[in-house]
C-alpha cells in the first residue's frame, strides 16, 4: 500500500505536469482516446487513495 504522502505528493505533481502542458503553446501529438481513458482511471484512483478517510 501506498504512504498518504507519497500518494498526494504523486497526485499533485501529475497536476502540475497537466498544467504546463496545457499552457505550452505548441501541444504534442494527441494521444488515443483508450491511453487518456487509462490515464484519467489512474488519475482518479490516486485521488481517491490521497483523499482522507473520514
């Protein structure tokens, strides 16, 4: 199982990763739509695993 910490810190440099791309004026070749549906399931899980239990 992954540490909380580690998980967040993951998650949070993904995002950043994402944000820089999108703001680069010159976007590399479009992935397929099966690859950016496997990434956005991980994405997701990640956040799910770095959410606090209540």
């Amino acid at each position: 199982m992954l540490h909380h910490v580690f998980t967040e810190q993951f998650v949070h440099d993904r995002q950043a990763e994402l944000h820089t791309a999108a703001r680069r004026r010159h976007r590399p070749h479009r992935r397929p739509p099966k690859e950016r549906l496997g990434w956005f399931l991980v994405e997701t899980g990640l956040r799910l695993t770095a959410r606090p239990a209540h």
